[in-house]
C-alpha cells in the first residue's frame, strides 16, 4: 500500500501540472468562467460518490453551512476562476511555475491572520526568494515581458487558496469533519454558485473539439479535481501530510516540461525565476513548522 501511495503521489504532480494545458485547450472555445463550471461539475462527481461510499455526509454539518461557503468561494471559486483567467493569458508553463508560490501566500496568510508561524531570517529570505522569482517572470521594467494582468491573476489566484488553508486551521479544522465531506461541500457548494454567475452561452462550443472537452471533462474534472482529491486523502493517510504537501513542488516542474514540448519559449530569466520560487518555498517549510494546510490540496 505504501508502495501504491508513492504511485499517487506521483500521479498528483502530473495531474495538477497538466491542469494548465487543458485549460489552454478549452479556452479557444468556451470562457474561463465556463471552463471552471464544467471542471467543478464533473470533479464532483467522483468526490462525492467517495463521500458517499465512505458514510461521510450528514446532515448535522448544515449548522457550518457559513463556513463551507467561505472555504468554497476561497478554495474552489476565485481560486479556479483566477488560474484559469490567468493561464488564458500567459504561456502554460509560466502559469505553472505561478502556482508554485502557492505555499508562500500560506505561510504570509499564516503569518498575518494566525500569528503562528515564525518569522526569522530565513522564513524572510525563503519569502522575499520566491517572490524575486515571481518578479523575474513578471518584469514590469522591461517592454518585452508576459502578460502583467495574467501574473496577477496568478497572483490572486494563490493568495485566495492560502487564504483558504488558514481559514481552515481556524474554523474548519477544529470542526473534526472528515475530509471528505468537506470537500464534497466546498466543490458542491462552488458548482451553485458557479451556476448561478455563468453564462451558458456558446457552452456546447467546447464539445465540437475532442481534444478540448476530454482534456475539460478529464483532465481538468475527473482527474484535476475530483479523482485527485480522492488520491490526496489516500496519500496523506499512508505517507502523511508532510509528505503529501510536499507534491506542491511537482506541478511546476510538470508544467514547464508540457510547455517546452508543445513548442512554447521559455528564456534564461524564465527557467532562473522558477529555481528562484522553488527554492524560496524550500527555505520557508523548512524554516520552521509548515504552513497550515487543509487535508486536501486543491491544484
């Protein structure tokens, strides 16, 4: 079993750092509002019929309903909603490596709002590393740059995400549900509200193109969203959450790799700010306790 636990943690970093590609893909049919709708319906699915089989659900949870649509417009909503706004803009490698600085905007969330974790030289420099990185891609100074509005997008993107995994050390944590159920209620919850903000017009364009709606439905539900939440629980019970959050690391790596094969460019800088973001996010877990993080990553 722990041998099969190192097979998913694998398989998430090449779940997650595919997630970039598809949404360039279905991007040239459909909004980006569009393609989170479909990729949170279709990731329901397994994740609820996990919750399900595992006797997860209860209605005695609706007492926390405030707190599960926080957690869903935080982890699930804006989160996805900005990385796919943002991938549309910029090259899918540079979005991937984006998404790495994931962890930082945790640990500053965590600094901020929980006063628990520790600020010293190192944590500082881990910090102010990873964003020279985030920087380096950006390059406000210079003409011949990516898209500024994408990186922010990216930006945003992960600052809701951190954002989420401190409200959940706050209020969702000592709550004692399982993991299951409160991902079944944040992406549910996320599809409602997704419903009832989108619109359905052109929808049924994305699913003229094969590649386009299998890489959608697939990649970015089934497997992106759903199945991989499932994968997530399953290595953080045999490898624990040390270990498991330790697959953040993989999907910028996989992302740069999809984009040099498919032709995109990358220069010098690019490659240097990713070195920079890892390693600046390598400096701040291990500078002290890690950041808080809810039992499942969401990518």
């Amino acid at each position: 079993m722990k041998k099969l636990a190192y097979i998913a943690f694998a398989l998430l970093g090449l779940i997650w750092g595919s997630n970039f590609i598809f949404v360039k893909w279905a991007a040239e049919y459909v909004t980006p509002s569009q393609i989170v709708l479909l990729r949170v319906l279709f990731g329901l699915v397994p994740v609820l019929l996990y919750a399900v089989a595992t006797k997860a659900l209860s209605w005695r949870h609706a007492r926390h309903l405030h707190h599960f649509v926080v957690m869903s417009l935080l982890a699930t909503t804006v989160y996805y909603l900005a990385f796919a706004k943002g991938t549309v803009l910029l090259p899918s490698s540079v979005a991937g490596m984006l998404s790495g600085a994931i962890p930082l905007f945790t640990f500053i969330c965590a600094f901020l709002f929980l006063r628990e974790e520790p600020l010293n030289m190192q944590s500082a420099a881990g910090v102010a590393l990873g964003f020279l990185g985030v920087l380096t891609i950006a390059r406000p100074w210079t003409a011949a740059t990516f898209d500024v509005h994408g990186v922010l997008y990216m930006i945003a993107g992960s600052l809701s995400v951190g954002c989420s995994f401190v409200y959940a050390k706050k209020f969702i944590t000592p709550l004692g549900l399982p993991a299951a159920a409160l991902t079944t209620y944040q992406i549910g919850i996320g599809a409602v509200l997704l419903v009832l903000v989108t619109d359905f017009n052109g929808l049924e364009a994305v699913f003229k193109d094969q590649r386009a709606w299998m890489g959608l439905v697939f990649g970015l539900g089934l497997c992106g969203t759903g199945l991989a939440y499932v994968m997530y629980y399953f290595v953080v019970d045999k490898l624990g959450a040390v270990t498991a959050a330790s697959s953040t690391y993989l999907p910028p790596l996989v992302a740069l790799v999809i984009g040099l094969f498919i032709g995109e460019t990358l220069d010098g800088p690019d490659l240097t700010a990713m070195v920079l973001i890892l390693a600046g996010v390598a400096i701040v877990q291990t500078a002290g306790r890690k950041p808080p993080r809810l039992r499942a990553q969401t990518a």
